[in-house]
C-alpha cells in the first residue's frame, strides 16, 4: 500500500484531469491541480465543477477539507511526488498531431523534476511521445529514468455522459518506460482505481488508446457505409440491426447516424495513420473509415432535401429545427460535433437553421452564432423540417412528432413514434405518391388541426430564424 503522505500533481482540469483529482481525493491523498486557464482554477477554488461527470458538490467537499488545492502556479510542480499530466491533444488543419499542450506542460514540469518523481502522460498520442518529449527532459535534467526519476503512459478512458463507467471502475492501461517505471505507476493507480492492466512498455500502452477508438471509427464507418446501401435498396438499416444483435456470439452493434464527434474517435485513427506513414506502413482501412464518417454529415443534409422536397419545398428559403448539437447523447460537449457542420452546410444553401439543445445553451462565436430555442408545439409547428441530431433523453420525442411537419430522425430516436411525418437515416423514404397517400390516411385517422400538423399541414405560422 502506497503512503497517502504522496502528493498528487494533475496538469490539466478538464474533462480527464478532474475527475482524476477526485478520485485521488477521495483516495486519502492530497492533490494540487494545474491549469493555465485561470477561470478554470477560480470555479475549482469556489467549489463549482464545469464537468458534468464531477459535481459541485464534490469539488466543493474536496476544497473545502484542504485534500484538493486548483492553482495556476506552476512552481508548485516541486512539492509533488508524481504529476499526471492531462492536456488536449488535438489535430493541426493537416491532420498532423499538435502536441504542443504536451510539450507546454512538460516545459512547465522541467524546472521541478526531482528524485523519486513519478510522471505519468494521459493525453492521448502517437506511440513513441513518452520517449520523444518525456525522457529528454528527464536526460536534460541529468536525471536517469527508472532510477531517478520514472515515466509511465496510461491512456484516458473517460466517456463523458456514461452513469455505469467512470474513472473508479474503468480498468486502467498503465505501461512505463522501464519495468521499475511500470510498477510504480500501477502501484500508485491500484490506490484509486478498481483494476490495473500493467504492458510491458510505454508505446502499448500508447497504442492501447488508438485501437480502441480505431476500433469504433471503423466499426461506425461499416455501419454508416450499410446505412447508405440500405437506402438505396429499401431497406430498413435499424430492423436490421435489431435482428443481428440477436446472434448471441460474433456480432457487436454499431449504429449510424450524422457522423461522429468527440475529442477522440474523429481524431486517434488520424494520430495512428499519421504515425503508421513515418514507417512507409498506409493505413487504407483507417483512411476509408474517416472518408466514410467524414461525409455523413452531407449526407444527411442530402436527405434534408429529399425530405424537403416531399412537400414540393427546396432547401433554399426553408426553415429548419435541428435537434441536438452535443456529439453525443446527453453530453454538452460540442467538439467535432457533426451537428455543427449540417448547421453550417445547410445555411450555407439558404435554409434558415434554429436549434435546441438543453445541454448547449449557446454555440460558440463564429459561423453559426445561434442559441437554444426552447421547444413548444406551436415552434415546432413552424418550422418545415426538423432534423434529429443528437438523440438527448430530455427530449419530449412523442410532443415532437405529433407538432411537426416533417421530421428527419438520423439517430433511431423516434422508433416508438408511429406517425408517417418520421422519416429515418438508414430507411427508405417514400416516393412523393405513397407520401400523399400517407398524409390522406393521417388525416382521416386524426380530424383536429393539430392531430393532422404532422402530416404536412401548415400553422400558417413562419420561422423567421
């Protein structure tokens, strides 16, 4: 059992670092948190989380006992025995790797590299980062690894959003650059996490974290790719789903939907490719995944206009709600999301684009310059279209259905809805004389003005958006 006398270094309070410095909190020991944004450390220090997987009021709890200490003094390196270090790790515009956080936060550690210091990198790289940018510092110092002073990777394995999985019992990937380093860090991630799976080197452990998302980027792709062929051939993709996911052995459901999003799955194949090319090695089976879950989004806005064009409406001079902007389901996290780039693709065509999200109040300065609309039947009513993004739990699917016109569903969301206004990415649409046929049925099966608005039927009302 390791001391809790150990103090604990997290470079990065974000989305992976807090939720770190809580459960090393909660473990017993003293944690000091380092960020560069200073707003970051000023709600920390007040007890206010902007994570939503870390409450305020742990945050609150921790600070309040003296156990968890947010600062941005990065002096403060030198009074601690092992630094995580936990910073973005995004792509440059030419798809090649940005490690300039990492290197940033090890400029910063530098200076206080100390004997008996452990350092542990979590951000998600290329194999081979823990030795190009960690081990020279440690050299440079004139400190030897795995004597003086020892160097691990663990993969990040956060999803945000997840109520089952969380930093305690997700198991952890922990592999160092010499076998003293390896024990060491699993040692030390053994106090506060359910389970540690201990490599034999820094670079699998690397790799550990590229599979993994590679894995779901080329899964999605196939499923994406089914999604397309089953469009075109009539066929229900999500039926079909629901029939395999039967086979108790050698089958995982993957689903489609407007692309995927998030800091990781858009961006690790990318990190994995361009590391593979540095060996002459080509990733083609990487690079067809990323073009596949690259176009869904003007895909889907392909099947807006197909949908459109059901009522004899072209896009141009439209009006649309999208549904969703977060990546994922339930999450407020907007990075890479594909919503944001229907919204911009159908603008860009002239159609006049609200969105509602309550996880999103408002979308960042830039192109869109939008913010939530809150959901009513008579809004709803007003739009031509609304399209279906990201399928979040607080939406009132049923209300939805029955106050619009027309609806685009690219997630399965509106499965328990039986109304003829639902059209699905993956599903055929019907031709123009089946989708009057349609709107003829509903409205003899339903007499009210607002029974029969989801089959076509116009408020009489505008979206001005």
């Amino acid at each position: 059992m390791m001391s809790r006398d150990l103090r604990i270094g997290v470079v990065g309070l974000g989305y992976v670092g807090l939720p770190l410095c809580m459960e090393f909190c909660r473990a017993g020991y003293h944690v000091i948190g380092f960020d560069v944004d200073r707003s970051k450390v000023d709600s920390l220090r007040e007890g206010r989380s902007y994570v939503p997987d870390v409450s305020s009021d742990v945050v609150s709890a921790q600070v309040a006992e003296g156990r968890f200490e947010p600062t941005g003094d990065f002096r403060r390196l030198s009074e601690v025995d092992s630094v995580h270090i936990c910073v973005p790790t995004p792509l440059r515009k030419t798809k090649e790797p940005d490690l300039s956080y990492i290197v940033r936060a090890v400029e910063d550690l530098t200076p206080y590299l100390h004997k008996e210091m452990l350092v542990v990198l979590e951000s998600t790289t290329y194999p081979g980062t823990t030795a190009d940018v960690l081990i020279p510092a440690v050299q440079g110092r004139g400190l030897r690894v795995g004597e003086d002073v020892y160097l691990c990777f663990s993969p990040e394995r956060v999803d945000p959003g997840n109520a089952v999985f969380s930093t305690r019992n997700t198991p952890k990937v922990v592999g160092g650059v010499t076998p003293k380093c390896t024990e060491l860090g699993s040692l030390l991630y053994s106090q506060v996490v359910a389970k540690v799976v201990a490599v034999r080197s820094a670079e699998a452990a690397e790799m550990v974290k590229l599979l993994e998302n590679t894995f779901r980027s080329v899964n999605i792709a196939l499923v994406n790719e089914m999604a397309l062929m089953c469009e075109r051939m009539g066929i229900d993709i999500w039926e079909v789903i629901d029939a395999a996911s039967t086979k108790p052995f050698g089958f995982m459901p993957f689903y489609p939907g407007p692309g995927i999003g998030g800091h990781c799955i858009p961006l690790d194949p990318s990190y994995l490719s361009w590391k593979a090319r540095t060996y002459n090695f080509y990733n083609r089976f990487i690079d067809v995944a990323t073009d596949i879950n690259g176009n869904m989004p003007q895909h889907v806005v392909r099947l807006i206009g197909d949908v459109l064009n059901l009522e004899s409406k072209p896009i141009s001079g439209s009006s649309l709600l999208c549904l969703g902007v977060g990546y994922k389901k339930d999450v407020g996290d907007i990075r890479e999301s594909p919503s944001l780039d229907v919204i911009r693709l159908i603008r860009g065509l002239g159609c006049s684009v609200a969105y509602s999200d309550p996880w999103v109040p408002a979308l960042p300065d830039g192109d869109n310059r939008l913010s939530s609309v809150h959901l009513t039947p008579d809004l709803i009513g007003a739009f031509d279209c609304v399209v279906l993004l990201t399928d979040h739990s607080a939406f009132d699917y049923g209300m939805i259905a029955r106050n619009a016109r027309l609806i685009l569903d690219t997630r399965n969301a509106f499965k328990a809805v039986d109304l003829p206004n639902v059209f699905r990415l993956g599903a055929p649409l019907p031709t123009p004389a089946q989708w009057l046929e349609a709107k003829r049925a509903a409205r003899e099966a339903a007499p009210t003005l607002e029974d029969s608005r989801p089959v076509g039927e116009s408020t009489g009302r505008r979206c001005s958006r």
